[in-house]
C-alpha cells in the first residue's frame, strides 16, 4: 500500500500540488493539501512541490509463505442446470500448468443438485470435488457462493484459483480475490505458471495493443478468470477417478444479505461462441441491406452469422453478434470473414478457429495474417457467387 503524505511545517498551502495532479484528487482544506479517493499515488504532486512538503509513503506488505499453497482450483460453474463448458477448458489448462509441479487439480461445485455434476467431472483428471449442494444455493447469490468458496479456498490452499469469465464468474471472483486480499486478472488469453508457482497471467491490455504480463507476487491465492472458448477442453476419459467432497455449508451462507425473490427465465439465446461454422461481416459491407447476404450464406452453411464492431456501432446489430475483445470470443470449425481487416481486437478472438476463410480487397489487411484461405477480391462478387455455388449444389 502507498499513500501520499503532508509535512505540515513545510507546507506553505501554495496549491501547486492541487494544480499538477492529473486525478483532481487533491482538495485545500484549511490552506493544507488533502488526497481524496481519486489519488492514485501516482506522485506527480510530490515532485510539483518546491517545498517538498509532500511524500510518498510506501508500505511493503509481508510476502506470503508461497511453498503452503499448491494444486489449482478451478470453479465449475454449474448454470440453468447444466455444467458450463468454460468449467472442463480450464481444468483442461488446470492439468497443464500442474503436470510439471506434481500439483492437483480441483474443482468446487455450488449450487442445488450440481451433485450429479461432480460424477462427471471425475472423468477429466480432477482429483478432488468439492461440493456445496443445498436448495439454500438454489439461485446465484455472489455472497453466499463466494462463502462456499471461501470455505473450500481456506480448507486446500490452492496457489490459483481459475473461474469463468461467465456473468456468474466476473461476480464472484472479485469479491472472492478481496475476501483473500489478493490480486485477480480478468479475461486472461495464455497461463503460465512458474516453478515458485507465481501465475503469469497474459491478456490484451490497452485496447489490445500491447500483452500485458501480471504476476500476483506476495500473496495467495491468485485468481484468474478466463472467457469461454479460449482454452482447449480435455478429452473425456473412460475411467472415472477423483473423489467427490460434499462439504458442509458455511454458516456464511445462512447469514446473506440477499435473497431471491423470483427468477424469470430468459428465453434460451444462441451464442455465436457455441457456432461450429460462423459467416462475418465487417465495415467492407456498405449498408444494412447486405448483410442480408452474410445471412444468406451462413444459413445454406447451416452456420450463424456474426460482424465486427463498426456494425455494432452502426446499430446494425448487437453486441451479441460481436466478435473481438469487447464481445464474444469464437473458436468454430469454420469462419469465412467478409470485408474485416483483422484489426487486433478482432483478429485475437478468432485466430484459433479451425479453419478460417478471409475474403478483403486489399491484399495487405492484417486478417490474412491469420488466415487459412485468402481471397483477395471484392466481398459483393465472391459471396453472391458462393451462395449461387451452394444452391446449385443442393438442386
Ligand atoms: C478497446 C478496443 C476494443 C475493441 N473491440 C473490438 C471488438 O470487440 N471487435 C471488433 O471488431 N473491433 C473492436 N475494436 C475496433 C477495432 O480496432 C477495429 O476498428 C475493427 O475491428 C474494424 O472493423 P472492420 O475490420 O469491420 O473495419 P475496417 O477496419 O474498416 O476494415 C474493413 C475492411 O473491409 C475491406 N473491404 C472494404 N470494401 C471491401 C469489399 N468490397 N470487398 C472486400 N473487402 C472490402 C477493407 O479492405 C478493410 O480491410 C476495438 C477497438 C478498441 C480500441
């Protein structure tokens, strides 16, 4: 922790330091500078000051016992029933990054008849399953989920703590890291883990311009959330082995401050995340109307459709339908982009389809740096003619 101070008996209440700071986080009270909640300690006004009344006070918090926090957690999120996918993509990451350490991996369960889930789980090299099953789960509530895990977290000491980047997920895990008073990543692209188990957690930072490395040094655990469809889920053994846990219920939960007092169902909704063939459109279309042919051609694909921002933006379509680092992240079999040009916020949350098919005019476009299959052409001559192609097809 830092903070900024004032020597009094050097400050001449000049209100340099007020005019320097970046933050408006300083106020004059009295003739004297105070930091309000905005500072962020960034110490412009230290050097501002010609009095050198301010200082900047740092407190080295004591590093954790690190060797007493081993094997990895991850949070298999149970929703509508049914255990998210994201759950098994990080127990399959899990089991990499504990391989090298002879570590476990874990996995907790909450919820109202997620038992059955934890049989499952025991096929994909989970040692442990920890469950937290009562009807006083029954609906999310972030306190009394985050009480469970905070249980569980206190019981096994896991060095890492890996949860979804789901709705459900990016609740719960901040109040888990400030529960612990550690550090947490959100929307984490690449894991690593070093041998004195400090979590490298890679993720696009600066609107993407730049991979930013975190590492959560001094404390325990460190958690990390990571969005569907980034990792590889591992293949379902045969055998089934790892033991299944029930736990107790933390007297936590009995004490939330939040109650469900009704839940109305959204309709089930089609994620392009869960497409196995996507047809993109970007600003190379010129109005609304053509984005009737991407449809078009994703439907005789027996696809879904999707579009970068620009079109979002344009109101074109929803953030549902957005492919890149502020929508969704997809991984299908196929994807044919139509007029993108791969710009890296877009390009980093589909490069890791299977196939993907680019067709832009301008044979330079950064999309083809990612590309399978390039076709350098105009979008409204190639995609009329795939769809006539296809409908001859089935004639
Ligand atoms: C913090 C941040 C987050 C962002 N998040 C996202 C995100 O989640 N998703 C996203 O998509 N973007 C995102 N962006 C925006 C991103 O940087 C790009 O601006 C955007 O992806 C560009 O979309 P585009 O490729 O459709 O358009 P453009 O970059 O304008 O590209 C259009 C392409 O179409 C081609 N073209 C034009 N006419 C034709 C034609 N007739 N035939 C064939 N090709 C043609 C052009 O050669 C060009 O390459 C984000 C930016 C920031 C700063």
């Amino acid at each position: 922790m830092a903070k900024i101070a004032v020597l009094e008996r050097k400050c001449t209440g000049c209100g340099l330091c007020r005019a320097s700071c970046p933050f408006d986080a300083i106020e004059m009270t009295d003739g004297r500078p105070e930091m309000n909640a905005a500072c962020r300690v960034c110490g412009i006004c230290v050097k501002s000051c010609p009095q050198q009344a301010l200082v900047k006070l740092e407190t080295r918090s004591a590093s954790v016992d690190k060797t007493q926090w081993k094997d990895i957690l991850v949070f298999a999120e149970v929703s509508g029933g049914r255990l998210h996918p994201v759950g098994l993509e990080l127990i399959g990451k899990a089991r990499e990054l504990t391989a090298p350490l002879g570590f476990k991996v874990r996995a907790a369960l909450v919820g109202s008849g997620v038992g059955t889930h934890a049989e499952e789980l025991r096929h994909y090299g989970v040692s442990e399953i920890a469950v937290y099953d009562d009807p006083a789960l029954g609906y999310f509530r972030a306190d009394a989920y985050a009480g469970c895990l905070e249980d569980y977290i206190r019981a096994v000491k896991p060095c890492v703590v890996l949860v979804g980047a789901t709705s459900l997920g990016r609740s719960l895990a901040p109040r888990l890291a400030t529960r612990f008073r550690t550090g947490l990543t959100a929307d984490c692209t690449k894991l690593e883990l070093r041998e004195n188990t400090d979590l490298v957690q890679i993720r696009p930072a600066f609107g993407g311009n730049i991979m930013a490395q975190i590492v959560t040094t001094n404390t325990r655990p460190q958690f990390a959330t990571v969005r569907y469809k980034v990792m590889n889920p591992p293949a379902r053994g045969e055998e089934a082995d790892g033991v299944i846990l029930p736990r107790k219920l933390p007297k936590s939960v009995g004490e939330s401050k939040a109650s469900c007092v009704g839940v109305t169902p959204l309709p089930p909704k089609k994620s392009i995340s869960d497409a196995e063939i996507l047809v993109v459109g970007g600003r190379g279309l010129q109005k609304e109307g053509d984005l009737a042919m991407i449809h078009t051609l994703a439907a005789l694909l027996g696809g879904d459709w999707a579009v970068s921002r620009p079109l979002v933006e344009k109101g074109w379509a929803t953030n549902e339908r957005q492919i890149g680092l502020s929508g969704r992240t997809v991984r299908p079999k196929l994807i044919i982009t139509c007029g993108v040009s791969g710009a890296i916020q877009f390009a980093s949350c589909m490069k890791d389809s299977e196939r993907i098919v680019a067709i832009n005019s301008d044979r330079n476009a950064p999309i083809f740096d990612v590309a399978h299959v390039a076709i350098v052409d105009d979008l409204y001559k190639v995609v009329p003619e795939l769809i006539e192609k296809l409908k001859e097809g089935r004639t």
